[in-house]
C-alpha cells in the first residue's frame, strides 16, 4: 500500500470511530431524556417539552450521522473505482 491510501484509510476510520462515539453519546441523551420526561408531572407542560425538543435533537442529530455515512462510503467506493483505472 502507498503512504497515501493507508493515510485515506486512517482518515475513513477514524471518522467512523468518532461517528460510533457520536452514537454512543446519543444513546446517553436518549436515556436521560426519557428519565426526565417519565419524571415530569403531567401539569409540567415545560418539562414535557424540552425533553420532546431534546429527544427532536437526537433524531436529528441521528439521521446527520447516518447521512454522513453514506456519503462517505459513496465517497470511498468513488476513489476505489478511481484508483483501479490508474
């Protein structure tokens, strides 16, 4: 392997890695978010609703990483073919 593919491969892992981390982060948010909205009264509207916004969040917060991951196995398939015809 070239100093440059290896380099291209540490890059994709660890941004993998960070994803995974993200995720993990995630998973905590989740729990305690639903800990609080359990928590919250039914007269506690405001409670109620920052843990719906925050749990919005994570969603949103979910469907960028996975949206990230496409987009870099697309990219890495893309260099793959790039290299084979070189």
């Amino acid at each position: 392997m070239k100093n440059k593919e290896i380099l291209r491969k540490i890059y994709y892992e660890n941004r993998a890695i960070n994803r995974n981390i993200q995720r993990l982060a995630n998973i905590s948010l989740i729990g305690l978010l639903a800990r609080s909205a359990k928590k919250a009264k039914e007269s506690d509207e405001q409670g109620k609703n920052l843990a719906k916004a925050g749990l919005l969040l994570v969603v949103i917060s979910e469907a960028l990483i996975i949206i990230s991951d496409i987009l870099d196995h697309r990219k890495m398939k893309i260099e793959e073919k790039i290299e084979k015809c070189e």
